[in-house]
C-alpha cells in the first residue's frame, strides 16, 4: 500500500542508502516530529502505542545535532562580573527574576567568591 502511494507521489520507495520509506519510517518519523515539537514523553508513548518509554525514547525517537545545539541554546547564560541587563532591576526595585537588586547583589558576590574565573 504505502510502495503504491509512493510511486504514484514519484517518490522512490528506497534512497541513495539503501533506506527504505515504509511503515516503521513513518513511525519513526512521526515519533521524532513529537519529540521536536516538545510533546512530553509520556505522550509520545501513549500515542505511540509502545509498552514502554524506553521503547519510544531510545529506539524510535531520533534527535539530530540541531536539536542539540537548540537545547543548548536554552541555557541561561552564565553569571559575569558585570551586571547582565535583565538584573538590573525596574522601578519598583525587582529585576526581571522577581527578586530585589540587593539579593541578586548578594548572588553575584557568592558566585565570584566561589568562581576560580
């Protein structure tokens, strides 16, 4: 079925690689769209119908180096000696984390006590 679809689309049922595009690729690809598109695990197992997250998690979700590399990009950045803009604090005397300037002030120092930087 998924091989007649295939043709009638003008798409090779194998590629370059000896890869084939059948039904566990669909499942694989749908997997891995849930996983990009930041669906909980849970749900992807559920969804997937597998009998256990470990299934769903290391067999048929596959992450790339662009995923990779947009976790990474969600980190917060890294504390430096200077005041980062979003601490600086607005009117009210709380800076963007809801905390006072004197308790981020208080943060900043512990850090650079314990930094060897």
């Amino acid at each position: 079925m998924i091989r007649e679809d295939l043709e009638a689309a003008g798409l090779p049922y194998q590629d370059d690689g000896r890869r084939v595009f059948d039904f566990h690729a669909l499942r694989h690809q749908f997997i891995s769209s849930l996983a990009d598109s930041g669906i909980h695990p849970k749900d992807a197992q559920i969804l997937a119908r597998h009998s256990t997250i470990d299934l769903t998690m290391n067999r048929y979700t596959h992450r790339g180096l662009r995923q990779h590399a947009a976790a990474l990009d969600k980190m917060p950045a890294l504390p430096t000696r200077n005041q980062p803009q979003e601490m600086r604090g607005n009117r009210d005397g709380r800076t963007s984390r809801g905390t006072s300037r004197e308790s981020d002030a208080r943060e900043r120092k512990v850090c650079e006590v314990a930094s060897p930087f």
